[in-house]
C-alpha cells in the first residue's frame, strides 16, 4: 500500500538546493509569485559597487594621510569628509543613471504604443517575428502571434523584450541610490573606526580591519557568482589592497 509511496515525492524538494541559494518551488502559487512579481535587477549591484568603493576610497584616504605622517584628526577630518560627500556623490549619480534608464525605457514603451495603433498589422507581423525567432512554426505561431495582440499590455511587453532587449521590470532609482549610500557609508567607516577610537596602533589595526571587510565583501558576493568563496575574497582582497598601497606610497611623497 505504502511501498510505491517513497518514489513520489514533490518536485521542490524545499531540503536541497540551498547550496547555491537559486533554486526554488514549482508549486502553482510560487511560480504565479516569481512570474506576477518579478524582482527585476534588484540591489545586489549597487550594494557590491558601493561597499566596494566605500571602503577603498577612504582607505586609500587613511593610508595617503598616514603616509604623509599628518595627525590623525585629519585622517579622520578628510575620512569623514570622504563617506559623506563621496558616498553621497556616488548614491546621485546611481540614481540619475538608473532614472535615465526608466525614462528610456518609458519612451520606448510610448513609441511601442504609438506604433501599435498606427499601424497594428506591421507590428503583428513583427511579434510573428520576434517568436519564430523563438522555434515556433505553423498553426502554433498562428496562434501565440493573435493571442499576444490580443492583450495590449502583453502585446508592448513582447515588443519591449523581443525588439529592443528590455526587461519588463522597471528600474527603482531612489531605491539603488539608498542601497549605494548606505553601503558604502557602512564599509567606509571601517577604516575610521581605530582612529574614531583612538586606539593605538590606529593605522595598523585600520589596515587590518579594511583589508578584513575586502575579503568579506568578495566573500558575500560569490554567493551570487560561479566563484569559489575564497577566490572572490581574495580578488576583491587583492583589487582593494593594490589601491591602498598606491595612495600610501603616494602619501609617503609628500611627507615632511
């Protein structure tokens, strides 16, 4: 009764997949959630972009200043200065970029919907063209092609996708520039902290603590990659490491 009941189990298997923190359910309602509510791009850019350079730069302000031999209540003057205006600048500019390419985005979807009532037969034959593309044929293409154009919301949606490459999710600006602030205000004030405490040894313990947050930083970020955790760490270990060794030679030039 029971013997056969082993074999059947569901296709989500919610215990495996973990490893790798992509897998997910096929039940019918978490694939109507994945597919009503896509997450778009999300901030995993832009909370790597801004820890990444947070802490870079105003390290490489810590070991300029510290090479110089300066006192360290300008290393921590010029540190500050660094989070706030550069972290800011930064959260702007992302801001403005990802704007720019949701006015874009709706401009091109205001043509689509031009196009589409101007002539609709020209741009039925390119939806047509745009799923022949994707290995239907015949009566099924027949078919996808009228119930598409059927739906004028699906209808700009294909056109978006298939014609010009866009996603169907638009960009959030104000929400990429809070995770890119806030970031890169976090990893910054790492280097900072030794001096903020004016512990001993400040610039040492800084170096370490930076030099730590690198590694952990490319270390979170191979969850997303192909990478193994230790080689993601030790590049970005590697890429922050080489900035700080530059701006302290620089600083050491200037030293009295």
């Amino acid at each position: 009764m029971s013997d056969h009941r082993p074999d059947h189990r569901p296709d989500h298997r919610p215990d495996h997949g973990s490893d790798h923190g992509s897998d997910h359910g096929h039940s019918h309602q978490e694939i109507a959630a994945r597919i009503d509510a896509p997450p778009g791009r999300g901030v995993l850019r832009d909370v790597v972009y801004g820890s990444i350079d947070g802490s870079v730069t105003t390290f490489a302000i810590v070991a300029g200043v510290a090479g110089a031999g300066l006192s360290p209540f300008v290393i921590i003057a010029l540190g500050m200065a660094n989070v706030l205006a550069d972290g800011f600048s930064m959260a702007a500019g992302n801001y403005s970029g990802a704007r720019a390419e949701r006015d874009n985005l709706e401009r091109i979807r205001a043509i689509e919907v031009r196009q589409i009532a101007e002539n609709p037969e020209g741009e039925r034959c390119e939806v047509r063209a745009i799923l022949a593309r994707k290995g239907l044929s015949g009566k099924v293409l027949d078919e996808a092609t009228k119930a598409i154009t059927a739906d004028h919301d699906t209808w700009i949606a294909l056109m978006l996708e298939g014609e010009y490459g866009l996603g169907g999710v638009d960009p959030h600006p104000m929400r990429a520039a809070l995770a890119t602030f806030l970031s890169f205000l976090v990893a910054g004030l790492i280097p900072l902290i030794p001096f903020l405490l004016a512990l001993e040894n400040a610039f040492t313990l800084s170096a370490w603590m930076t030099g730590a947050a690198f590694f952990v930083i490319g270390t979170l970020k191979s969850r997303w990659s192909l990478k193994s955790w230790w080689r993601s760490g030790g590049e970005t270990l590697l890429i922050g490491g080489t900035a700080a060794v530059i701006a302290y030679g620089v600083g050491t030039l200037f030293q009295a």
